[in-house]
C-alpha cells in the first residue's frame, strides 16, 4: 500500500530512460555483429525482459551501473523465450525470432496472456514464416527463416507489430514491403526508424501506408545514450500543474516520442511551461477544462485523467478504443478507481469525458498497472483526503524509483 497526502509540489527530477527506445535499441543491438554500449539503463522490468531475451537468442550481455554492454549474436541458447508482461517485448521479438531455423517459442506472464497476438500471424506467414498463436494469444511460436517479399499489417490495435517487421526486416532474404492500415501510434514508428537509422540502417516510407526495407543491410554496433522517458515525465508534468513546480530534466525537447504532447495538453489546460534543450519546467496556474485527442498517444490518458479531476468543467480526451489492450484496460480501470476517489468519468464512443471538480481522496487499486499507480499519485496532490494506493509496485515496469521521485519533489 502506498499512501499519497495532498501536497505541494516544488523541485527537481531526473526523468527515467525510456523504456520504449530501451527495448528497441536493446534488440537491434542483439542483431549487430559486434559490442554495442547503451547508456542510461533504469532497470524497468521490461527493459530486464528485453536483455534476458536477447541473451537467449545467443548475444552476450554485461552490465554495470546504468550501461549495458551488448556483443550481438544469433545462437540460440534455448527455444522457450519469456518476453515478461511486455507488449512491445511480445510483438518485437516475434519478427525477430523468426530470423532462425530452428522453432522458438515466445511467451510471457500476467496481463500480457490476454493481450492479442494475432495481427502478426498472417504478415509473418506472407513473409515465409512458419507460426502458430494460442488462439491469438500467447505462447506463439514460430519457425523461419524470414524470406521477406510482401505482406499487409493491421495496425489498428498497435503499431508494436510494425515496429517488429521493421527492425527484422533488413535480415531477410529479400527486400520487405510492408503496406499498412489503420496505423495507429505513428509516432512509434517514427521512433523505431530513428534508431535504427542511429545504428545505420534505413527505412522508407510513403505516408506510413507503404514500408520499404532493404534486404541485406547490416547493423553497426554504436556506444548509444538512450533518452529520457516522456512517458514518465508526464506524471511530473501533471503533478507540476497541480500542485507547484517541477523541473525535469533528461527530457529532449526535440523527441519523437509520441508522449510529448503532454506539453500540448497541460498548456491547454491552464498550466505554464517552460522548454530548454533537454529539460522542461512546468508550473501551476489556474487549470481549466480541456479537450485533447490522446489517439496516438493513449499512454497519456492516465496522467490527463488525474490532471482532468482537478479542473474546473467537463474535460474530454478522444482515443477511449487504444485503452483496450493495455496492462489493464485503462478505459474501464480509471472509470472505476477514479469513482472511488470521487470522480465522475463517462466513455462514449471513442471519448472520455472527465467531470472534474473537487476529488475527495480515498483507497484504490493499480490493477498492476504502472500508469495506473502514477496517475493515483498525482490525483492525490490536490484531493481533500490522503489517496491509498493497492499494488504499487507495479511501477517497477517502466520507472522502478517514481515513488521516491515523487517523494522528493511532494513537499
């Protein structure tokens, strides 16, 4: 149980690695023939999941401090790979595992049992891979090599599929065309590209609807600095707006995660921000309701809730139908804790309305899911009462230490 008191906020923060370039660069470093270094590891439990991967596909892994050292090879040491309770662990490696011969199978625990796995069955077979789901779900296994040729992506649940052909693709046989539909997330895919332009391999695209890879390219081994994680930032960037100010550094201004249209949306809602190379400062003022379209960016509904219980009128988020399959279903989840706390939240269609207002405080539960956790945290700042939070450990996920962060800046 963790205990949140209503607070002011004030100070400084260094934002956590993003766990999303983490994953990536961790597995294209597994398929560079040579010593990559990353820098910047926080140890999130999907970053774990990651490296215990690759460590099975045959690379070698080291780490000290917050640098992984990865030599990249592509020997598999066992057929059975645990991907953890991570999604993009799951729709990554799966293209990527499918670079061998031999049949490997991919599974994981907790909610990524229920998270769909069968938009990646019929491109994998196109491309000449042998795979079988669960029903669409895992464990899934799969037999290759990937040949590469043509094939159609379904990326209306996820982009996390694409980014997994993508980053496999330039170790096929062939050259890849991947032609796309309802590609949500884009900004995704803009920062699958960039890194693995970063280790030197392209990618061309017409309008995110045709994907084009090269057959044959090789990754360079690179000594990388992974950035800092809007999506964490988020929670500090709501948590500023409410209760004071925060500076957060680690955060690049110029970033292709999709999660930085946090600026946009606490500006939106009153707040003031500051922008700098690679820190952020936000400080509170009066907040209004607001109106935001998280639809490419539906990690930010947690901390916008929290955000949106404390201002004054009916905020509305649009994007309710990318919650459905996330740690939790976050549309249904934040209805229910954030009625616990005293809030009133209404999904119809694809928008979530907020009722936002005065929020009385009381017990909840995380549902073990990390933004989850984060967002009860924030909505405590301003609440008449302490907020309870049931499973908070559930933020070793992403940002294993927010809690103490949170502390340090919660006066």
């Amino acid at each position: 149980m963790q205990r949140i008191e209503p607070c002011k906020i004030f100070g400084t923060i260094t934002a956590p690695t993003s766990k999303s370039m983490m994953q990536r660069a961790i597995a294209i470093a597994s398929l560079a023939q040579g010593k990559s270094i990353l820098h910047g590891d926080t140890a999130s439990d999907d970053s774990k999941a990651a490296l215990k991967v690759i460590y099975d596909l045959g690379s070698e892994v080291h780490k000290e401090g917050n640098t992984i050292c990865i030599n990249g090879a592509y020997k598999p040491r066992t057929n059975e790979l645990n991907c953890g309770e991570s999604g993009l662990g799951i729709r990554m490696f799966t293209p990527i595992a499918a670079l061998h011969s031999l049949p490997l199978t991919l599974h994981g625990h907790g909610s990524l049992k229920t998270r769909p796995i069968s938009m990646i069955e019929p491109p994998l077979r196109d491309l000449g891979v042998q795979i079988q789901s669960n029903n669409g779900l895992i464990p899934i296994q799969v037999c290759g090599p990937l040949v590469g040729g043509t094939t159609h992506v379904d990326g209306s649940i996820s982009s996390q599929v694409l980014t997994g052909l993508l980053i496999a693709s330039p170790c096929a046989q062939q050259d890849t065309y991947l032609h796309t539909k309802d590609l949500k997330s884009k900004p995704y895919i803009d920062m699958t590209i960039q890194i693995m332009a970063d280790f030197g391999v392209s990618v061309t695209h017409s309008n995110y609807e045709q994907f084009f890879v090269k057959a044959h390219q090789t990754y360079i081994p690179q000594e990388y600095t992974v950035e800092g994680d809007w999506s964490g930032a988020s929670f500090f960037v709501v948590a500023a707006a409410l209760g004071g100010q925060v500076t957060i550094h680690n955060v690049r201004s110029n970033s292709k995660q999709a999660d930085i249209a946090i600026i946009e949306a606490v500006t939106r809602a009153g707040a003031h921000v500051q922008i700098d190379d690679h820190k952020i400062t936000v400080n509170k003022h009066t907040l209004k309701a607001f109106e935001f379209d998280a639809t490419e960016c539906p990690d930010l509904f947690p901390p916008l809730v929290a955000l949106a219980a404390h201002c004054t009128g009916i905020s509305k988020i649009t994007g309710v139908s990318r919650l459905t399959h996330k740690e939790s279903n976050r549309a249904v989840v934040l209805q229910t804790e954030f009625a616990k706390l005293g809030t009133r939240i209404e999904n119809i269609d694809d928008t979530m309305f907020i009722y936002g207002g005065t929020l009385q405080g009381g017990r909840m539960h995380a549902h073990n899911d990390h933004r989850i956790a984060m967002a009860g945290a924030c909505a405590a700042i301003r609440s008449q009462h302490a907020v309870e939070i049931e499973n908070p450990e559930c933020v070793a996920k992403s940002y294993p230490h927010f809690f103490e962060d949170f502390k340090n800046v919660c006066g």
